[in-house]
C-alpha cells in the first residue's frame, strides 16, 4: 500500500531504521499524557520494546505499520498514524477490522495535521478494499483524539475496559466504521 502525499504532507512507513524518531516523538511528557499518564519513553525501551511491537504486525501491502507524517514542504517529522488488525496483542485479532491511532508531535497540535494525516491514510486503508471495519480506541479525556475520530467519519460504539498486553487494563472509548 501507498499513501499518497495530502495537502501538506507527506507521508512513509516506519521501520527499524527509525528509532530516533519514535524517541524524539515520545519523549514529550504531554505527548505522552494519555498513553501512559505522561511517562516519556527511553531510547532503550523504544529499541528493546516498541521497535519490535511495531515490527510484529508491520506488513507494507497490507498497509499495517506505522506511517511517518512529514511535513511536505520541510520534511520535517511530526507524527505517526498507525495502522494494524483491531486487537493485533489479543488471542482474537480482527483482520477485517483495522485499528487507526496516531500521535503527533505537540508544535504540531492545533493546526489539522492529524486529522489530515488520518484521513489520508484510512483512505488508502479503504482504498485496498479488504477490510470491512476501520475503528479507533482512545481513553475518554482524550478530546483531540476523539475529535479526529468523528471528523475522519468514525461513530461511538461503546465505553469499556480495553486490554493490553504492555499497557495493562484502561478505561477508553471505542469509534468505528463500518465499510
């Protein structure tokens, strides 16, 4: 799969190689504030620990990894939207129904970025034809993220207790739709 570049940015699946990207990303505490309650990762967890996460489920023609966000003009990077099977770290992971997610830095906040980078990618997702649900899970005080998920035409379905093997148990907010 490739994503096309958008208005102003351009975009590329992450990869081993990026390490220093996903550090400078998440070593922002406010970054980090509703994914761990603010906790910045080390350079040694990311090599150790997210790197090979990212590489489990990372399939370029399926469209699955995370995809850099860059801004077209600078290449400057500013984020990732991910992209992977709903419940991938489960013993039920649903291929036909692709999990979305990002994060972004936060001079980046505020200016639409995400929800074009969203946009974009979940309609190359679309554009592949082989899925039949794209969905997105965020915790409820995550009011930027919930934002994007209705603006990029996801609905609410449910509150809940999520399960994740590296984060533990949390309380989030489930959008979807269905193709």
């Amino acid at each position: 799969m490739k994503v096309t570049d958008s208005a102003r940015l351009s975009y590329r699946l992450l990869d081993e190689h990026d390490a220093d990207l996903f550090y400078t990303l998440d070593r922002d505490p406010e970054v980090m504030r509703f994914i761990n309650g603010g906790k910045p990762h080390t350079l040694e967890y990311i090599k150790s620990e997210a790197i090979p996460r990212l590489m489990a489920y990372t399939d370029q023609v399926k469209g699955h990894g995370m995809w850099g966000v860059f801004i077209k003009e600078s290449n400057e990077f500013i984020g990732w939207i991910l992209v992977r099977p709903m419940n991938f770290f489960s013993d039920v992971p649903e291929f036909d129904n692709l999990e979305i997610g990002w994060r972004f830095m936060q001079n980046s906040w505020g200016k639409g970025f995400g929800t074009e980078a969203a946009q974009q990618v979940k309609d190359a997702i679309v554009g592949l034809g082989a899925v039949s649900a794209i969905s997105a899970i965020a915790v409820p005080d995550n009011k930027g993220s919930i934002n994007i998920m209705t603006k990029i035409g996801l609905t609410f379905i449910k509150q809940y207790i999520h399960h994740d093997k590296q984060l533990g148990e949390l309380e989030a907010v489930y959008y979807q739709q269905q193709l």
